[in-house]
C-alpha cells in the first residue's frame, strides 16, 4: 500500500488553504510532486503581495522549477484545492506538468468553462480529488466574509 497517494498530497494542498484563509487570503492551496516527493508547496498571496498573479499554482509552479532548475515540470504533478482559473491552466500548460489533480470545481472562473484545452496535450486531469473538504474551505472562507 502506498501512503502517498492522490489523498495524501491533497490533504498536504489542503494544509495550505487553510494558512491561506488564516492570512486573510481566498482559500487555495497547491503542491507540486516529483517521484513522490513534495517540492514545492503554495497557497495564494494576491492580498500580500497585491499582485492578482500571485496565485497558489503560479507560486508552486515559480518555487518547483526553482528546485528543479528546470523549465519544464515533465514528470511532475499539481495537486491544487480548487479548479485552476485559465490563467493558471496556461500557466499549468506551458510547465508541462504531467498530471493535474485538484479538489472543488470553481463554475465561475475554472478552466474548464473557458480553456479545457490549456494543459499539455498528454496531461493527466483527475478532478473531485477530497472536493467535499476543498468545498468546504471556500465556502466558509466567503461566509465567514459576508
């Protein structure tokens, strides 16, 4: 049995939601693996660095090639809390990332309703990876707001 499965490192992205949402920041957290380790781990800053790019998959893409020393992420897989926005799938894309798993759908601005062609032609895509406890960090993220 392996304990480090698609569970495991979305419950690591998780753990980044959550420091997300204690620094005041929309609740979405991103791990990049590699032979099955974590090399890179993000949540979204757009508040703190008050740069609307600064988003958790960007962040870990930017710090897991920065590991690497590399361009590409071939070989390597985000594990992302929520939808990527079509800003991050290009993002995602062009990193060349081999498998793209993430957690809550987002109808508004995911990149399956404008962009589900943005990955790398050979991607993996697995969605509703734990979506219920990735739902339920934006939800009371926004409640906890209104």
């Amino acid at each position: 049995m392996n304990p480090f499965n698609d569970e495991y490192f979305m419950k690591q992205a998780l753990v980044e939601a959550r420091a997300a949402a204690d620094e005041g920041e929309v609740p979405v957290g991103a791990v990049v693996v590699c032979n099955n380790q974590i090399i890179a781990r993000a949540h979204n800053q757009t508040e703190r660095l008050n740069d609307p790019t600064a988003h958790a998959e960007m962040l870990a893409i930017t710090a897991a090639v920065g590991v690497l020393g590399a361009k590409y992420l071939t070989n390597c897989s985000l594990y992302v809390t929520v939808e990527p926005c079509i800003m991050c799938a290009g993002a995602i894309g062009w990193s060349q990332l081999s498998t793209i798993v993430y957690g809550a759908s987002d109808e508004k601005r995911g990149f399956q309703q404008y962009a589900p062609k943005a990955f790398h032609p050979k991607a993996i895509v697995k969605m509703g990876v734990m979506e219920k406890e990735c739902a339920e960090e934006m939800q009371k993220f926004f409640k906890s707001r209104r």
